[in-house]
C-alpha cells in the first residue's frame, strides 16, 4: 500500500499551447494504519476487511 500526492498544474506555455504538467509531491509508502486513516475508510467503503487486503498482498508475492 503506498499513498502518492501530486498537483496537475494546467496551462499555457511559452509557444502559447495548452500544457498540463503533473508534479509528484511526496510518495508515502507507510501511509497511516489506524481506523480513522486513509486506506482503512477506503477498504471498509468497498465492504472489505483490512486483515483480508493486507493478507492478499502478502499472498500475492509468493506467486
């Protein structure tokens, strides 16, 4: 599990053309684990258990 935070910052540059430019701000890959962060609300709002999610990552490197 890995958090990623980015802004898109739309546009014009100097040749006049539309450009969107994407620039990361930080990679978190510990994001917070207690009940009230982040991931554990999405998991729980797709109707799925944190210990079955983590069990499935787990499982999915040894294969």
């Amino acid at each position: 599990i890995i958090r990623i935070d980015y802004i898109i910052a739309c546009g014009t540059g100097s040749d006049g053309r539309e450009t969107d430019k994407i620039y990361m701000l930080e990679a978190n890959t510990t994001p917070g684990m207690t009940a009230t962060s982040f991931i554990p609300q999405q998991v729980k709002a797709a109707g799925m258990e944190m210990k079955d999610v983590l069990t499935e990552i787990i499982e999915n490197q040894f294969e």
